[in-house]
C-alpha cells in the first residue's frame, strides 16, 4: 500500500491538473461562443452558393444550358488522379475530432487506390499532416496555422493552386473534408464534392427561357467568377465550421478530464483518511500493548 506522503503527493498532482483542464475549458468555452457566432453566419450563406451551383450543374449537364462547355460541371466517370483536401486542428486534446477525419480520408484513400485511382493528399492542420507523415505518405501540399486563425485570404492561397490543377487536367476531381459544428456538444463529419460542381438530383425550376439563352462572352466570366467563389467559400467556410468544431470537442473533453480528476481526487482522499486512520490505530496498538507489557 502506496505510503500517505505518496498518495499526498498524487492527489496534489491531479489538482493541478485538475486546475488546468478546467482552465482549458473556459478558454475553448468562450472561443466557441466566437466561432460559433461565425460558423452560424457563414453557414446560410454557403447553404445559398452550394444550392445556386448544383442547379447550374444540373441545367448545364441535363438541358445543354447556353452550350456552356466547363469542366467544372462534367462529371469524370473514370478519373485517374483525385485531390483530397482535409482540414484538421493545429492542436490535440479535443478528444476524437481529428481522429474522425483522418479516419475518413484513410477510407477514401484506400477505396480509390482499390480502383487503381492516384489520390494527392492536400492537408490543412498540422494533426492530419503529423499523422500521414508518420505513415509515410507522400503529401502534396500542406498549410499549418490556417485553421486555427481562418480568413478569406487564405482560404484563397489553399484552394487556387487545387482550381488550377483540376481545371488544367492535371486532376479530375476534388474532396473536401472536415470535422464540422453541429452543436454545443455535437460535431459533424462532412465529405464535399468539390470538383466538379456535385448536382442536386431535382432542381427547384428550370426556366424554359433560360435553356435557349446563347452564351457571351461577359456572361461565361460571370460563371467563372462564381464558380471560383463558390470554391474559395467552401473552403473558407470549412475552415471556420471546423475551427467552432473543434473547440466544442475541446471543451467536451476538458470538462470530461476535469470530472475525472475530481474522482480521483475523491479516490485518493478516502484512501488517504484511510491508511492515516491505520497508521492511527497501529500506533495505538503500540502504545497500548508497550503499556502492558510495563505493568
């Protein structure tokens, strides 16, 4: 049985940790009350341009919409190189968020390698990037510090050289995946087809007005333009849905830590009231059997 300076000792150390989880809750608590209210802001608005493009790719590929030609909207059948683009935190302890990606881009990966299908590994947070390190696959492009501090800009500097890519065939497709924000104490695995432009299965109205229309110039540069920000705004809104995710994880796993220390403490006490109370009784065991054998 441990001596009562050791178990002094551990139930010191857990209040100390105890003290630094709980501490680490209420930081990631009022972080998420900030990426939230952004997440919850950005969300409607992404909703809108995922609805708006998938209708277009519907209507370019379904009914020849102006004889625009993009391959942005051609789904590959067979493709022979895909990008998967993943978002993880910079940072751990916050439970399993990071592992459900990694576990997801693993699946990916083996399903298309089944196919005899090339996958470049594009990894956004240093969590996913240590962990296909280690096991030695090869990654293309890496960005460590975006997820945790997310702008438009860049969300841009990761998802330009990818457009380029696709769009000049070097790639013939493009998966989005991150861990994202549900709710306080929920987070939600989310896979996007990127590119090309995923279509809806029924769109809301097609214009017969809008079937005949002959494309300009003007007009094409238009949907270039939207196309390319409907891409940098996925991945901007990626990057905050799962930046609010991971500190609802967070915050989750330090209180779970903080309750767990808080047992051990209990545990140890009681242990501790316990061996002091036989180290009582030994003593007056002692004294009194010293006593007797005196008289």
């Amino acid at each position: 049985m441990a001596s009562l300076k050791d178990i002094k000792r551990q139930i010191k150390s857990v209040k100390n940790t105890q003290k630094t989880t709980k501490a680490m809750k209420l930081v990631s608590t009022a972080k998420l009350k900030k990426a939230e209210e952004a997440a919850k802001r950005s969300r409607q608005y992404a909703i809108k341009i995922n609805e708006i493009l998938s209708e277009i790719a519907y209507k370019i590929n379904q009914y020849k919409v102006g004889g625009v030609e993009s391959r942005y909207f051609n789904k590959i059948e067979n493709p022979k190189t895909i990008d998967l683009l993943f978002v993880t935190a910079d940072k751990g302890l916050c439970g399993g968020f990071n592992s459900q990606t990694i576990k997801k881009v693993s699946s990916l990966m083996k399903e298309f390698r089944a196919k005899d299908v090339k996958v470049r590994l594009i990894a956004v947070g240093r969590k996913g990037l240590d962990f296909f390190r280690y096991q030695d696959e090869e990654i293309l492009k890496s960005y460590v510090g975006v997820s945790a501090s997310p702008t438009p800009q860049k969300a841009k500097e990761v998802i330009d050289p990818v457009i380029e890519d696709f769009n000049n065939g070097v790639t013939d497709g493009v998966i989005l995946i991150h861990n994202g924000y549900l709710n306080m104490i929920t987070q939600e695995l989310k896979t996007v087809n990127l590119m090309p432009v995923e279509q809806i299965p029924e769109p809301k109205v097609i214009s017969e007005s809008m079937m005949e229309v002959e494309p300009a110039d003007e007009e094409e540069a238009i949907l270039e333009s939207l196309v390319k920000k409907y891409f940098e705004y996925n991945i901007y809104y990626s990057l905050i849905d799962s930046l609010a995710g991971e500190h609802s994880s967070r915050m989750q796993a330090m209180d779970a830590a903080t309750n767990n220390a808080t047992e051990k403490v209990n545990k140890l006490t009681i242990a501790y009231n316990k061996a002091r109370q036989e180290a009582i009784t030994t003593e007056l065991i002692e004294i009194i059997s010293g006593m007797e054998a005196l008289k």
